[in-house]
C-alpha cells in the first residue's frame, strides 16, 4: 500500500496480513477488499463503490439489497445499479437453507485437477466429512469438507474465483 491511502483504509497497527504468504498483488488485494468491507461494517453507509483502472468493486450490506428492489424509504434504489457478477437477492425462503461455507478466504476449486470431474454436482448427494472442493491460501490447497448431509441443490462457488470466509459454497436439503 502507498501513503496516499485514506488512514481508514491503512492496515491496523500490529494487525497480522491477511494472507502473509499470497503473491504481492494478491494480498494488497485481499488486504484491501477486507479493510474496505471492515470500513463499510463501521459505517452508516449501505453501499461502497470503488473503481481504480478497469477495475471496478461494489460492497453492499444485506440492507441495501433489500432496499435496492422497492426504492427504500432513504432512496437506495436510484443509488444501487445492478453489478453483472452480484447474483440477485435470494428469496427468503432460499436465504434459510443450509449451506456449507468457507471457512478461509481462497480461490476455490470444484475438482481435484483441471479437467477432472467435480467433487461434487446439483442432484448428488453428500455426506459429513465429504470433501465438497478445494480452497487456495497462502500457496495451500485446503481440502474443504462437508459438514451437513444431504442433496445438494446448488453449487454457490464458481471454480477458479475467489471466496470469503464464511461465504456459502455449497447449498444442501437435509436427508
């Protein structure tokens, strides 16, 4: 990170990095998304919007989701565009159902090896224990495994992209 960074954003004296053993890039990166998200949390903001280059990043608090669909009492819904990558606001009869989550931030993978089949798959079923993907930190593969059984009904985690802890991965109904 450079000094010309907002001191909110700047790491936390004596805060451990992250991600210590990701390439730099990766971790300014991951560093930054969650000083961003640790910011928004703090804040009376609903949304943050950052773009640098071509890049661009939008943070919402599940509030503003809500609010985005009906205009909000506050206005929001002018105010929150529509992201391509944001998946729509899940029903709330989907938002209960039990999912097994991750439990670092990594990039993902469905299969053991490119090419090979997915560990697991929309119909199938899985058990407790049962190794659902793989997260990559810090030049690791982490095997992540289940810890619900049941049928699963969606893959949430596209293979290759980034995840946060505690983000849903993988969408279960319960045998």
């Amino acid at each position: 990170m450079t000094d010309d960074v907002a001191p909110d954003l700047a790491p936390e004296a004596g805060a451990a990095p992250a991600t210590p053993d990701l390439a730099g890039a990766d971790r300014s990166l991951l560093g930054l998304v969650d000083r961003l998200a640790a910011l928004l949390e703090r804040s009376e903001l609903t949304e943050l919007e950052v773009e640098a280059g071509g890049t661009g990043l939008v943070l919402r608090k599940p509030s503003a989701l809500r609010s985005a669909g009906s205009g909000g009492e506050h206005g929001f819904g002018a105010l929150a565009t529509p992201v391509p990558e944001a998946a729509p606001a899940a029903p709330a009869a989907e938002v209960a159902r039990p999912s097994v989550k991750a439990p670092l931030t990594g990039i993902f993978y469905a299969s053991p090896a490119p090419g090979s089949a997915n560990y697991v798959h929309v119909g199938g079923e899985v058990a407790v224990g049962q190794v659902i993907g793989l997260i990559e930190a810090m030049k690791l593969f982490n095997e992540i495994k289940s810890d619900l059984a049941g049928r699963v009904v969606r893959v949430v985690a596209e293979s290759g992209q980034l995840v946060k802890a505690r983000q849903p991965l993988v969408e279960v109904d319960p045998l």
